[in-house]
C-alpha cells in the first residue's frame, strides 16, 4: 500500500485542496500555509439560519477557501472534497451532535452532474458520512434544471429559483428520521432551505444543516461594529 501511495504521489503529485499548492507529503490534504490562514468560523457565529433551519458552516467564504471551492466544481477537481468532508463533519459534530441520523445532500440536477460529471454535495456529504462511519444517502431529487446560485445577486432571485425544484421520490426512507443536509457553500441559504423543507413536507423528524463555508468577514454588522455576512441566513 505504502508503494502505490508513492507511486500515485509521483505521478500524481499532492496539491493542496485550497490553494493548489504542491505539497511534500499528501498529509492532510492542505498545505501549511493554508492550515494557518484558514478563515474559520468562530464561537456562536458558525450556526446561523437558513430559512427557518439552523446551518452549521466551517468557514467563512473567501480567499483560499472560495478557491478550493471553485476549484472542485469549475476545475473538476473532485478529489478535494474528502478533505472538505472532514471539515463540515467537524462542525457538524460540534454544533449538532446526537441530532441527526443519516446524512444526506442537496443534489444538482442531472444536467449538471452530466456536465460536471458529479455531485459535489453528494461528495461532501459522503466524506463526511465517513468521518463517523457512516454513509450518505440519497433523499432528494431535483425535479427540473435551474440556473446557478452563484450567477444570481438578489436573495429573493435566489429564493425563486429554488422553489418548488426538490423533491422526495421515496418518503417512506425520510418519515421519521434526523437529517443532517449538506452542502458545500451557504449564502443566502436558500438552497439549504429548500432542500430542508422538502424533507420536512415529506415526514422526517427534523432537519439540520452543515456546509464547507458562507459568509464574509468584512461585512459590517450595524448593530455590534463586528463583521458578519447579513445575507446568509
């Protein structure tokens, strides 16, 4: 094992998951410079609300981070989502522990899973599953194409792009269980809380959130003088 391991590190030399960066060693997966800098969510500032459900988020969206993420779904570089797995499980286990039983994602839709060729949620949502032991399983469905979160400004534009798009195909799988819903970025959380509430509407106890990163440090809260992101949530 520890052969082929070195042989996949020469010709496939490791990277850092964030930055990119050549690393010496595989490791952890992120590079000493990004392990330092990496902007985490601190304190009581790491669960928020997504719609009318709590969403526990690791990182705050910028820099390295916004870079590893665009990286593994732009670039095509799946493989980084084992090491973001790990994070959203850490903060999963931190603000949620004992409230979910299974583990499942927001999908994309087909059209983009066949463009991208995977589901990035599916993938966060599977390394971290792992981190326990367990595995992700597949609840929703997105019932039409839509477009990209990320190419819309206004929240209410989000929100009526999500409407109505997931589904549960099999709610007899959902009735009665704890949820814990991934994925990889929160910003308005519209997408969260559309996934949420089908799973809601279609029997399960309860649904909580995780994902990789959401939010800014910069933005100013006008009420404390600290920085917060005032879209998420």
């Amino acid at each position: 094992m520890r052969m082929i391991t070195a042989i996949l590190d020469i010709l496939f030399p490791p990277r850092c998951a964030f930055c990119g960066r050549l690393m010496e060693c595989t490791g952890n997966g992120v590079c000493p410079d990004c392990e330092e800098k990496l902007p985490y969510i601190e304190g009581d500032k790491c669960v928020r609300f997504v719609g009318d459900f709590r969403c526990a988020v690791a990182l705050y969206y910028e820099d390295m981070v916004k870079d590893g993420v665009h990286s593994l779904k732009f670039g095509r570089k799946s493989n980084r989502a084992a090491v973001f797995g790990r994070y959203i499980a850490e903060v999963a286990a931190e603000q949620f522990a004992g409230e979910f039983d299974e583990v499942t994602y927001v999908p994309v839709s087909w059209k983009r899973n066949f463009t991208r060729g995977f589901d990035q949620a599916r993938l966060l949502a599977r390394a971290a599953a792992g981190v326990w032991g367990m595995r992700e399983v597949s609840s929703l469905k997105k019932v039409r194409h839509t477009r990209a979160q990320s190419s819309l400004n206004d929240a209410v534009k989000r929100k009526e792009n999500v409407k109505g798009v997931y589904r549960v195909p099999r709610p007899e799988r959902v009735r009665g269980r704890r949820f814990l819903l991934v994925d990889d970025v929160a910003t308005t959380g519209s997408t969260l809380a559309a996934g949420a509430s089908a799973l809601m509407e279609a029997g399960a106890a309860s649904v909580v959130c995780a994902t990789l990163a959401g939010g800014h440090r910069h933005i100013e809260n006008s009420v404390t003088g600290q920085t917060m992101d005032r879209s998420d949530g």
